[in-house]
C-alpha cells in the first residue's frame, strides 16, 4: 500500500477525469491522498474532496508565491478549517525566491504567520521551498516549528540540509524528480536519509516521474517513486511502501 502524502487532485487539470485519475490510484494500491489547498479555490476542493471520499484528506495554507494576495481574513478561515476532523496539516506555505510576485518580506511574514497558527491549532506544517533554504530553515527555527513539526515537500536540497529538517522534526517527502536521470541531490538523500525519516508524494499534477516525466502527473505513479527508493537502497519497493505508509499514517494521524 501507498500513501501518496502531497497531491492536488483539486487542481484544474483533472477537471475532465478526476474520478479516472482516483480509480487508477486505487487500483495501484495508493489507498490513502493528501491533498493541498494554497488559495481559496484550491483549500474549498480540497475540503470538498476530503468529505466525499474516505481515504482522502485535506492540507490547508497559503502559497508563498501568492503570499501577497493573503488576507488576515484568509488566514482566520484557514484557522477555522484546521479544526475539520480530515484536515491534517497547515499548508503549502514556505518561501519562493524563483518567481517574484510576492516580496520576499511579504513571503517571509506570511510564512511566519502559518507557522505561529500551525502550533496553535497543532498541525504540522507542510512547506514549500524554492530557492530560499537558508531563510526557510532559519524561519523555521526562529518561529519553532520544531514543536508541530512538518514535511519537506518535493525535498530537492542537500543531505546536510534533510538532516537539518529532521532534527527540527520534519519529515523528508520524496517525488518525481528523485526518478529524474540527472537529479544527483534527491538520489543522494534517498540512499543517505533512513527510511524512518521518508514520505512519498508525487505533487500531481506537476513532477510527474521518469518515463511519465513533462506530461500531467497523476497519484497512480507514486509507487514509481518507491520503486526509485528501493534501487537506490537496495531494498525490496515492499519495505519502501510499508515505511512509507506507516510514516505517513502516524504523522498525520491518518484513520
């Protein structure tokens, strides 16, 4: 079984077939979905998909590329959606320094927003870093995250670095890219980090993995991230997914 722990089966690409999509999941053994809310549209489908099926559940937050469309109104809704009984976690949220949309100030203080309203509401924190990992982590240890804890989603930095994450309490999610022929840094972190410390996701309907890699990813290909895993550990893709899903299911208090 897999637990594919970062998805946005809310996003307008599955618009057309997004019971196909969660069919071809299912029939992979991807029994359990987390799905990311970062704005209003996408935190109302996620919410609305968490309700209609069993094995899916919500993250809410806002995205730092969008930091400066986030409203203190916005932030008290999320806040209020945290107390949802399949809502698991707050976020995306983070820094992006790649697109310059938001401020980097404005990033920083939405960011920093999250993480105080995460450890009111006792989730963990689900981030987004692009470009900014110095600022991240610094962030993160001024704020003390490190009391709720958090996931490093589509993890792409050091070994160094996810040992860093780890000893604040977060938790090192592995996608596609880590399939990619020329992605040294998450080959390097699969084989360094312990299986105790992995999640597995595949950010769909982006990343989408070797041989899938430039079309629309979809959850169906999350064992092809284990699988990934495995090689690089020389373990069986059975033990990746066994890990894997009990990481997820205790960190997130599945049901």
């Amino acid at each position: 079984m897999f637990v594919d722990t970062h998805v946005h089966l809310n996003a307008d690409q599955y618009d057309e077939d997004l019971k196909e999509v969660i069919d071809r999941a299912l029939e992979r053994n991807v029994t359990k979905m987390i799905v990311i809310g970062f704005d209003r549209k996408t935190i109302e489908r996620a919410i609305a998909l968490a309700e209609q099926y069993e094995f899916i559940y919500a993250v809410v937050g806002w995205h730092p590329v969008d930091a400066i469309d986030c409203t203190e109104e916005d932030l008290r809704w999320i806040e209020e959606l945290a107390a949802h009984d399949k809502v698991v976690g707050i976020g995306e949220t983070g820094l992006d320094y790649h697109w310059d949309k938001s401020p980097k100030d404005i990033q920083q203080e939405v960011f920093r927003k999250q993480i105080r309203l995460a450890k009111k509401v006792k989730l963990p924190i689900i981030i987004h870093n692009r470009e900014a990992t110095e600022d991240v982590l610094r962030i993160l240890k001024e704020e003390g995250a490190e009391e709720v804890g958090g996931v490093m989603h589509c993890f792409g930095g050091s070994v160094e670095t996810a040992r860093e994450s780890i000893a604040m309490n977060f938790m090192i999610s592995l996608g596609g890219p880590v399939t990619f022929k020329n992605a040294k840094k998450p080959k390097e972190v699969a084989e360094a980090i312990s299986l105790d410390h992995l999640l597995i996701e595949t950010d769909a309907p982006y990343l989408a993995p070797h041989p899938y890699r430039g079309k629309r990813n979809e959850p169906s290909y999350v064992p092809l991230v284990a699988e990934e895993i495995a090689r690089l550990k020389g373990i069986s893709i059975e033990e990746v997914a066994a890990a894997t899903t009990k990481n997820a299911e205790q960190f997130f208090k599945l049901a």
